[in-house]
C-alpha cells in the first residue's frame, strides 16, 4: 500500500491541489458549516494531513456519486435504519459531517445484511 504523500503526489501532484479538489465540496449540499475559524482558530485545509485530504476527497466523491448531497444521504440511512418518519433522528443526524454519515451507512448496512443472514 502506497503511503499518503506517493498517493497525494500520484493523484494530485500538489497538496495545494488536492486541497481545492476537497474545497469543490465545501457547498451546503455536503459540507457542515463548522470550520476551525469558528472556534478561534484559522487554519483551514492547508494545514490537514495528506491521509485526512484524501479520505475525504474519496468519500466526498463517492456520497456525490451515489446520492448527490447530504439530505439523501440521511434518507438512505434513515430507510436501512426502517426510521424514515422518526423527524428526530434525522434532525440529529442532520449534525453530523459527511464522512460519519457515511461510516454510520456503511455500519448500518453490514448490521441489516448480518441479521438478514442471521434470520435464515
């Protein structure tokens, strides 16, 4: 397995590069409106780490294939889940950044395959 920097570099040459293909994602369809200027501080992207760069360039990028932005994403969740009229549980999940939505997805989706598999 390549290191984060030779994948970086593979892909996207710069890490200034790489940092505006994640940027492309930064809209209200994706991106939760919490950055580190909002607590005080003023690093922003440049100061993430290739690995980090990269985990959500390739999860943002495949949210926006399969589902196209956040709000069905949460409805993808909320149906596996068999909660799509509990308004509560998508206000909570409505909180939470993209790359947890997608891990609770995924999480959610190997439980309902392992209890199908279970009941048989």
């Amino acid at each position: 397995m390549k290191s984060p920097l030779t994948t970086r570099k593979d892909r996207f040459e710069t890490k200034t590069k790489l940092v505006e293909a994640v940027e492309q994602f930064l809209s209200d369809e994706l991106w939760v409106a919490r950055l580190s200027k909002d607590r005080g501080g003023d690093k922003g992207l440049k100061h993430v780490s290739n690995a980090k760069l990269l985990r959500l360039h390739a999860i943002f990028t495949e949210v926006k294939e399969k589902f196209g932005t956040r709000a069905k994403l949460i409805d993808a969740i909320a149906d596996k889940e068999k909660r799509t009229g509990d308004a509560g549980f998508k206000t909570r999940l409505e909180a939470y950044p993209v790359p947890r939505l997608y891990d609770l997805l995924k999480a959610t989706t190997r439980r309902v395959v392992r209890a199908a598999k279970a009941s048989k």
